[in-house]
C-alpha cells in the first residue's frame, strides 16, 4: 500500500507544476561560423587577427520568432569580449564555457549565463566620434542572415586591415568600405566597454585614448602573474538572444569567435 500511496500524491504535484506559472522555454539558435578558422592569441600573423561570423536569423528557431505581437521575440545577435594578461587562466574559462555549451544535461543559455555573470564578459562597443556606442543586441534582427568582421587595431598601413566593423551579404577577407558600419557618416571602429572611447591599441604613453588596461576596468581579468609583460589576450563570443513580454532574456549556446594578443610594443610611441 506504500507504493500506491506514494503514486497518488506524486500525480497532484504534477498538475501543481503546470499550473504555477513555471517559465515557458524558448530554443535560440546559436550564431555559425562564416568559413573562415578564428584567430589563435598564439597567431603569429597579425593580419589574421580579425572575428568572422555569420547570423542565425533564417534558422527555423530564430525566424519563427521574428515579428511584432509576438509573446517573445528573437532580438538579434550578441558580441561579447573579455581580456587577460594570463592565457592559462583565458583558456580555462574557454574551457569551462565550451564544456557547458556542449553539455547534454546544462541548459541551452548555461554558456551565456557563465560569460555574464561570473566571468564578467562586456558588450563590444564602437564609436564613429567621441562618444562610445553601446548596441544591443549588436546585430540587431532584420530577418537575413549576416556576415559580419570586426578588426579591433590597425595593423599596418593598409585601409585592407584597419580597424573596423564591417556586416554585409558576403564574408569578409578584409575591411570593405562599402559594408562598414556607420556612426553619424563615420566608419565606426570597435572599442571597450567604458566610459570613454578607449581603443585597443593598449599603449602607456596614450592615457587620454587607448590606456593599459587595469584591475577595476570591468573588462578586464588581472592576474598577479601574467604570461607576459606587455601583452594582453582579448576573448571573444557570440550568440543569439531574445525576450518576452516581460523583457525575462533567453539566449543560445555561444559560438567562440577566437582570441587574439594585443602587444603593447606594438602601439608605443
């Protein structure tokens, strides 16, 4: 009779649950690469130094969610970035994030949570002027799907690798100027999370536009023994994200988009 009792009060709970109001799940699909190999921070080519991806927006997940009255929305794609002066300690947490992407058991936005929260990963940023353009979502959802490149520094004296953001039909080799994104009739160019403008072109003697990066900058993981003096790791993801009528966010796994190294001799005057 034990056994019996236990299953008539296991089934009330069950309508319990239904009832209560528990939150409706929403499947995003994650950004996909554009064919291109993401950036390794131990490159040697710094003209591969640039983050390539395309958009999801005509997945059957994301565009069915396209759309106004809709009890939720597919908002658009996400760009996030952290920096390091320790590579061991930015792999870990690539770890991390890739196992709880890949995890059957993790929900889909574990990924997403972990770079938000604990991990501190910001928005990318951009400026066509003096003023730091914070998007969000940093593509925003039009229906088609997009290719978009985003090259933080110059390297070189090339227009080909300036930095840049560019978003077109096409992937990209390198900057085009005809599918740079715009800011008040300027071409924008990619910057960090802050109150300022500050670029990444990390330089101790240009304190008033690109300074080295320190430990409160809230994008910045410092560690006490860095791998190198004078070199800098930037992270970098991207995944899809949407909301309901109560603006409560669901977002996709993450598609890694590569790290790159950032060395300050590069920049020095």
């Amino acid at each position: 009779m034990r056994r019996i009792t236990i299953m008539f009060l296991a089934v009330p709970c069950l309508f319990l649950f239904a009832d209560c109001g528990l939150e409706s799940f929403y499947f995003l699909d994650a950004p996909v690469t554009d064919g291109h190999s993401y950036p390794t921070y131990d490159s040697s080519d710094p003209l591969s130094f640039c983050f390539r991806f395309m958009t999801a927006e005509q997945s059957e997940n994301n565009s069915q969610y396209i759309g106004s009255g809709a009890e939720f929305s597919f908002k658009g794609t996400e760009v996030y970035y952290k920096i390091y002066n320790n590579f061991n300690t930015m792999k870990s947490n690539e770890n991390t994030i890739d196992n709880l992407n890949t995890s059957s058991t993790a929900s889909v936005s574990a990924a997403a949570d972990r770079l938000l929260g604990s991990f501190g990963y910001q928005p990318l940023c951009f400026t066509g002027g003096s003023d730091v353009v914070s998007e969000t979502p940093f593509v925003a959802a039009s229906g088609t799907d997009r290719y978009v490149y985003i090259k933080l520094n110059d390297y070189g004296s090339s227009d080909d690798y300036k930095s840049s953001i560019c978003i077109g039909d096409h992937s990209f080799d390198s900057f085009e100027s005809a599918s740079s994104v715009m800011e008040k009739g300027i071409a924008v160019r990619p910057v960090r999370k802050l109150d300022k403008p500050y670029g990444f072109n990390f330089n101790a003697d240009d304190e008033d536009n690109n300074p080295l990066p320190v430990k409160d900058d809230p994008d910045v993981n410092l560690s006490e023994t860095p791998s190198e003096e004078g070199k800098w790791y930037v992270d970098m993801y991207a995944f899809s994200s949407g909301s309901d009528t109560t603006l409560t966010p669901s977002y996709s796994r993450v598609l890694f988009l590569g790290s790159i190294t950032i060395t300050e001799s590069d920049y020095n005057n």
